[in-house]
DNA sequence: GGCACGACGTA
DNA sequence: CGTACGTCGTGCCA
C-alpha cells in the first residue's frame, strides 16, 4: 500500500502565456473564417503538455483584469513602456477562456488584480493546505514564490520548452535564494515593467550586496558603507529602489471566489470541448487534449493482457479439414521462415480464426496429403487471409514451392499508411499501441491446450499468438485505415503492389560477373594511384576515409582556410574540398577528390559483387513501409542509387544487363513527373500551358522569368530555373538557391519574385498546402495518402519550418509515388492478360526497368506508355520515354 | 557488436 | 538556410 500522493495544483498565468505562444507562433494561423489562433493553439498546446507530464490534480488559470491596479496607483508609469496589445492577440483571449471553460477549469481575474498576485495568493494557501504547487508564469516576479513545495515553471523558449525553478535552480541562476528574489530585481530594475534599477548594478553585483548585507533593506540601511561608484549610484536611487521592491512584491491576501479546493480538475466537457476545438479548427490538438482528459486519466489501468489463443491439435488428415471448416473467415496468417527474396525459407506457419483458434503446421515434415490441402489453401485467392507483411511471408512460402494469394489485409501496411512517420512497424508493439496487450503466450498452466503433442519449444505457442494477434490487429486497423480515408489505397494499391514487388525481387536483375570483377580490378588500381599521390602531395600517409584526420592534415599542417562548421570541426565534403582547391591549388585537395569518388565506385562494385546471388542476378528487397511520403527504398543492395552521372559511374550500370532467355532491358521513366503534379496540383495556368505547348519546360519558363524569346534562352538562365523549378518542390530559400547556382542571395531572391511573378499560382498553391496542413493536421496526395505533421504548430522554428517543408514536398513526392504505382499495377496486369513473357524488374522512383522477352519489345513499350500515362488524369499530359538495349546502361536515355 | 557521425550515391 | 532514401568507413563505446 503506498501513501496517498500529495494532491498537485497546477496554476497559470493566463495572460502571461498566452502572449509568449502569440509570439512564438506565425500569426499566419487562421481558421478558414480567417481567425487568428496562434495564442490560443499554443496555449491550448502548453497546457496539454502540462496536463501530461505534471499529471495534476488542481488546476487553475489567473488573468489580469483592469487597467488600475494598486501599482499604477501608485506609480503612473508602471509597465509603461509596454507598446499596445496586438489586435489579433486581443480576440484570442475569450478563445483561450472558451477552451478552459470546455476543459472546465477555472478562469480566475479579479478587477485591479493582476493575474500574478491571485497565483500568489493561491499558492500560498494551497501550500498551506498540504498540496505541491507548480507555477507557470512568464513574469520573473513570480520566482519569489518558490519555496520547498512551490515550483515556478518559467518558459525558455516560446511556450513547448519550461525550466523548473524550484529554490535550489533559482539560486544558481540568480545567485540568491527565491525570497530574496525581488531584492535582486529591485536593484537590477525590470525594463518590462518600466522600473529603472541602479545603473551600472547587474544581477552579479546584486545578489553579492544582498549576500553580503543579508537583505535589501539591511543593504539600503547601510548604505553609506558601500563604496565606489556603484555605492554613489546606489544612494542617489534609493528611492526608485524601494519603490520597484514595493511594486515587485505580489499580492498574497487577494480575496478570491476559489480556494484551492475548488480547483479540482472534474474532467473535460466532452461535448463543448468538440465544439470549440472544431471552430477553432485544432485538428491533431483535439485528439491530444482527449488524451489527457483527467477523467479518462483516473480510472484504474487494468492488468495488460496477453493475446489470448487455443491452439488445436491437427488430426492425421492435417491441416485441411480445419481450413475447410472456416471457408470463407479472414485468417491470421504467420510464417516462420527466413524472408529473402533469392535465399528465402519457410518452416512453420501458424493460422488463426476470429476466435482466437489456431493450428500451428510443421513445414519440414509435412505428409503429402497435408501438403496438398495447405498449397490448395494458400494459393486459393478466394481464402481471405490478413498477414503482417505479406510480402516477405510470399518469400518464405515461394522457397517452398508454395502460392500465396487471397491476401485481403495487411496490419503492417495498414499501420504505414496510419502513421507513415513510424520508424517500424513490429507487430508486438502495435498490439501493445493497438490493442493494450502482450504479445506472449499465455502461461503454460493457464492454457491447457497448448502444450500437448507439439513440440515444447515454445516456438509454437508464439507463432499461433502472433497469428492471433494479426486477426485481432487487423479488427482495429481495419477501421483506423477507414478513419484516414486509406482503405482504398490499402486495398488497390497497396497490397496487390506486395505482389507485384515480390515477384520483381524474386526476378532480380542479371549481372555481369566478370565485367563487375573488371571494374573492381580497375577501380581499386586508381584507388591505390590517388591515394599515393595524394601522400605524396603532403609527405606523409594519413587514412584517407578519416574525416578526423583529414581535418588535422588540412586545418593544422597545410593551414587552410577555415570551412563550414560542423558538429566535429570543420566539413571536408566534396563541396568545402573543390572551394578550398579553388583558392589554394593544393594537389592534395584533387587526389584526395579523386580519391573519393574511385574509392566509392570500388565500394559500389564490392557491394553489388557480394550481392550476386546463386542464379547470377541480383535481388534487392523494395521497402514499402519506409518512406514517410509513399515512395519505395531500396535495400541489401540499393539498386535505387547506381550511379548514372558521372561517365566513370555509368561505367557501373553496363553490368546490369539482359538475362538468359530474354532479348533486351527496357526503361522508361516519365519526365519531370514531379513539376507535372506541380502544375496540375497549382492549376497554375503559366505552368500547365508550359507543358500542354510541348516546349522544353525549363525554356519554356525561362523565357517568362527572363522576358525573352524560348530561343533566346541561355544555358546559364536555363540552368537558373531548373534549378529554381525543382527547389520550390522542396522548400527551396533564397539562400539555398544562392548556394547552389553560386550566385548572390540579393539575386536568388529576385530570381525567386520574378518567377513567382510568372507563375503566381504555384506561390498560391505552397501557401496554400501549408496553411491547409496547419489546420488539418496532414497533408494528402492525389490518392489521398496522408502524410501527418504535428511540428507545423510546434513553436520550435526550426521544427516548425522543417516541417512546413515536409508539407510542401510530401504532396507532390507522395503523389509521384501514387502514380507509378499504379503504373507498375497497371503494367504488370496488361502484361498477364496479354499472357507476354516479359516481366517488370526495377523500379526506381520515377522509372520502371523492364526484362523483355524476343519479339515482345514493341508490344511490351506499347504497354508501359500507355499504363504510365494512364496513371491519373491530370491537368497536363504524363510524358514517358522509353529506351532499350543490353544493359541498363544501353537502355538508359 | 552497436552507435553516431560524415560523406555521398539516387530521384 | 532543400525533400526522400541506403550504405560505407571511422571512431568510440561497451
């Protein structure tokens, strides 16, 4: 039995809060009525904090009320220096109260009070009365409050980030305890109050008369014994300082209608809170405050489950009558197995009903009757089953000769599509997220049926739970899917798209062994010439993939410039090291370059090399639950990152070449796919004209920007808009456009006016897709993949515009995604319908790579044109080209 | 063996 | 002070 915890009242300055978040956050917050709700949402935000991590138990909120108080009696220019009250802060304060009253905790002002001294007055008898009490307040007045039991919680920056003043952290900021607090301040003088302090007196000298004295007013008595200048300064502002010291004490006797009793958080009023946070368009914030509901917060958390499940003993018929006797019901399907798509292997699987029922089958030792009953099972598209990751299960099963279709539901690609965010999807802790349980088998002794005639290793009883797990999984994602507008991305992307990916990584892609053993050869001999040259050119041998010591050689013993700075020194990328060549001429600086990019063509070939598989291709894994705006990855190896722009690198890409029985590769990727979804996204009329007239776009733009004829486009401007056009996809500043085209900041700005001059539409549409966010809580691509971004109302600038960039870039790489996926769908469908050989191998983004079988290349390019363009219907045509030959490097165009 | 970091390849 | 990824080596930790 433990104690009764102390009961915590938690008290806020509202006026003094509400402002910090004003200023923390854009006053470009409206709803779309045009209301401004920066303060109010970084109020609302703070306080969801709070109520989160300080899990109090009273809970109140103080406001200043009239323009008289006993101060302004008492010296007219109090807080007069204080310029007006922004007008779009003004309106938000009955906002802020709106919420506390849904939230219902007390909003408390007296006339002539300040919000200060009724925190004052509470705290002290609340501490009286046995309780904790955190004080949240911008006003350094209020640190004369903290005592043993009375904490300040004084924000740093903006609103998201409070230090804890509790005495000891006073003193050692201050340099004196709390209650001498105002001491302090009386002699430093408070600017924001208008109260003027002892001149050449800081807070150092402050607190060490105060230390030395005891107190201000044993200092003040004994004036005439501090000597110096600041002493003379001190007398002749005696009487300013015991005003400030009058006017810096709170109140601690208001007379209020609450007592901290009173202040009892009772639990949110649900449905007032609905109301004011949906015309206040809070979007992810509702679902945040209801999370720490105080009411919900109360109830006793009840003893987490495990995921329950039976497993059945199979007769001697196997696993087929208990599969014929639930035709028809979605099963949990789990294989245990090594999932690689050249090397894969299945030992176990464990299916599970609704119910909770499952049957755990022994790959390795099946009779031929049970194997037939289970192939005829998983590869029955008309048996619904829910998997959590389909695809890397279809590996395990393929490795042992069996098909798996009939996949109606995946958990894992459900969860991506709920939070695409996430670093993982491991099913273990979705369930614990999900569903509140375990993911252990239940105790063997609770579970009479589980441990009879299977093996006792306990692999058993894990794979059926997981099995379980995934029916009951697949219950609530089915609806959090729903709830996100996702089941048909799931449904008709997604998972038939596992499909798909699985059988182009089963496929791989054909190598050229003794060509890539060439290359590495070749490599590795100008590896070892860079790298003696480059010890040459400095006379001594360092470790030229050591960043560490490559600083020491350039910074200390050749004494160059000063680069960018960075977390360990000062960079040494290829950027700093080409900048430093330019101005010092070191041969060292070219072989070390040099150096660099053999080494890592060496290390590419190395990879791909060790990455051949028994059949002489290579299969790399696509990744369709890692990026967070829908695109696929790459891995083990990355085919998505074959060099292709520097000539020596293309030398890589002849090794990717046509397989045995087939006649050619064929690419076809489509052009500027991502200005496209730019331009018909924007609906920006320049934009969408420029690719509807057929011009080369970046002429075509350039001529608006520059007011010239498209044939009078230069190649420097064209390189300008390029470079412009793609940055604005990105979050592109002025002084990253500057950086990149080596050209003066006051220029890349001008660049950026006149194009948007031109293009005014694509401006209107960024904004537009920010602000949208901002309210909603996500951003949506034309398949209505949403990507969520909580920092776009974070009060950190630096999170908040990273993810505004995010929210400008999500749309547009995320509906690219969108279309070739349904392009890599459409293609391989067209190809199976019309019973071709040819099959689909790569995909890299914007580009689809192609086995084509003989006679089948006309056809087949018929096939991708036609399925890439018919991805969407948009504003602007979808252009693809196309390109065949040996290699992928032939193919390439 | 695992981690963070710098560096750099692709779209 | 430009989005999204994966991989490699170094240097440092346990």
């Amino acid at each position: 039995m433990s104690t009764a915890a102390r009961p915590r009242l938690l008290l806020i300055d509202g006026h003094s809060m509400a402002f910090r978040a004003f200023f923390a956050l854009p006053d470009t917050m409206v709803t779309s009525t045009g209301e401004v709700t920066n303060a109010v949402y970084g109020f609302t935000s703070m306080l969801t904090n709070l109520l989160r991590d300080e899990q109090p138990t009273h809970l109140a909120v103080a406001f200043d009320a009239g323009r008289q108080t006993f101060r302004t009696e008492r010296y007219p220019e109090y807080k007069g220096t204080r310029s007006p009250t922004p007008e779009a802060f003004r309106g938000q304060v009955p906002l802020i109260r709106e919420v506390l009253a849904a939230l219902q905790v007390p909003s408390i002002d007296r006339e002539g009070i300040e919000a200060d001294d009724i925190l004052a007055t509470l705290a002290g008898q609340a501490e009286a009365a046995g309780m904790d009490v955190l004080i949240c307040s911008g006003d350094r007045d209020s640190l004369q409050l903290v005592t043993e039991h009375v904490t300040v919680l004084y924000p740093i920056r903006g609103v998201s980030e409070l230090a804890r003043m509790t005495p000891d952290a006073v003193a050692a900021k201050y340099g004196v305890p709390p209650e001498r607090y105002p001491d302090l301040a009386a002699l430093v003088g408070e600017t924001s109050d208008n109260l003027p302090g002892v001149p050449g007196v800081g807070p150092g000298v402050a607190a060490k008369w105060i230390n030395q004295y005891g107190d201000l007013d044993a200092l003040l008595e004994q004036q005439d014994s501090v000597t110096g200048k600041r002493g003379e300064a001190l007398r002749e502002h005696a009487a300013q300082v015991r005003l400030n010291r009058e006017l810096n004490a709170l109140l601690r006797d208001v007379e209020l209608a609450y007592a901290p009793d009173d202040l009892a958080l009772r639990g949110f009023d649900r449905d007032a809170l609905f109301r004011v946070a949906d015309a206040l368009q809070f979007g992810p914030l509702r679902e945040r405050l209801i999370a720490v509901d105080p009411a919900v917060q109360d109830e006793e958390p009840v003893a987490r489950a495990s995921v329950s499940v039976t497993v059945d003993v199979l007769g001697a018929d196997g696993p087929g009558p208990w599969l014929v006797a639930r035709r028809g019901d979605r099963l949990g399907l789990v294989v245990e197995g090594r999932a690689h798509p050249a090397d894969g292997d299945a030992w176990s699987l464990a299916v599970a009903d609704p119910s909770g029922a499952a049957i755990v089958v022994d790959l390795t030792d099946l009779d031929p009757r049970a194997d037939e009953a289970l192939a005829a099972w998983l590869g029955d598209a008309d048996a619904p089953k829910v998997l959590h990751g389909a695809k890397a299960a279809w590996h395990e099963l393929s490795a042992r000769g069996y098909t798996l279709r009939g996949v109606v539901f995946d958990t894992e690609l459900a969860a991506y599509l709920c939070y695409p965010d996430q670093r993982g999807y491991d099913l273990g802790e979705l369930v614990e997220r999900l569903l509140q349980r375990d993911l252990v088998p239940a105790d063997d002794a609770a579970q009479g049926t589980l441990d009879l005639a299977l093996d006792d290793t306990g692999e058993n009883d894990r794979s059926a739970t997981r099995a379980a797990a995934v029916t009951e999984l697949a219950e609530v994602l089915v609806g959090e899917t729903g709830d996100r507008g996702a089941t048909g991305l799931l449904r008709d992307v997604e998972i038939p798209l596992s499909d798909v990916l699985a059988r182009m990584e089963r496929r791989g892609i054909a190598a050229d062994v003794p060509y890539l053993t060439e290359l590495e050869g070749q490599f590795g001999d100008q590896v070892a010439r860079e790298a003696q040259e480059a010890y040459d050119a400095i006379g001594r041998e360092v470790n030229l993939g050591s960043p560490k010591q490559l600083q020491e050689v350039l910074f200390d013993q050749l004494a160059m410039p000063k680069t960018k700075k960075i977390k360990t020194g000062y960079t040494t990328d290829a950027a700093a090291l080409a900048d430093l060549f330019a101005k010092t001429e070191h041969p060292f600086l070219a072989h070390l370059l040099a150096h660099r990019d053999v080494i890592r063509l060496r290390q590419t070939v190395e990879g791909l090399l060790k990455s051949v598989a028994a059949d002489g291709r290579i299969h790399t894994t696509f990744q369709q639950t890692i990026a967070a705006t829908g695109r696929l990855s790459s891995t083990d190896p990355n085919l998505q990152n074959i060099p292709i722009r520097t000539e020596e690198g293309r030398r890589i890409r002849r090794a990717f070449v046509v397989g045995e029985g087939y006649e050619q590769l064929l690419t076809a990727d489509y052009s500027q796919i991502e200005m496209r979804i730019m331009a018909h996204l924007s609906g920006d009329a320049g934009l969408v004209e420029a690719f509807r007239s057929g011009e080369d776009l970046h002429r075509y733009v350039g001529s608006r920007v520059f007011e010239v004829d498209p044939a009078d486009v230069t190649p420097a401007m064209r390189s300008k808009v390029k470079a412009m056009s793609y940055g604005l996809a990105y979050g592109l500043s002025a002084f990253g456009l500057s950086q990149q085209l080596g050209i003066e900041v006051s220029e890349a700005s001008g660049l950026m006016q006149d194009y948007f001059t031109r293009f005014g539409g694509v401006r209107e549409y960024l904004a537009g897709v920010v602000e949208e966010a901002r309210a909603s809580g996500y951003t949506a691509t034309i398949l209505g993949r949403r990507r969520y971004l909580p920092d776009l109302t974070s009060d950190n600038r630096q999170r908040r515009e990273m993810a505004e960039r995010m929210a400008l870039n999500a749309p547009i790489q995320g509906s690219a995604a969108d279309l070739i996926k349904v392009a890599m769908l459409g293609v391989d469908r067209e190809i199976e319908r019309r019973g071709l050989a040819s099959r689909l191998l790569l995909q890299v983004h914007d580009e689809l790579v192609l086995e084509v079988a003989a006679g089948e290349r006309d056809e087949v390019e018929a096939v991708v044109r036609e399925q890439m363009g018919a991805a969407a219907d948009l504003t602007v045509p979808l252009d693809v080209s196309v390109g065949v030959g040996r290699s992928w490097h032939e193919a390439g165009h």
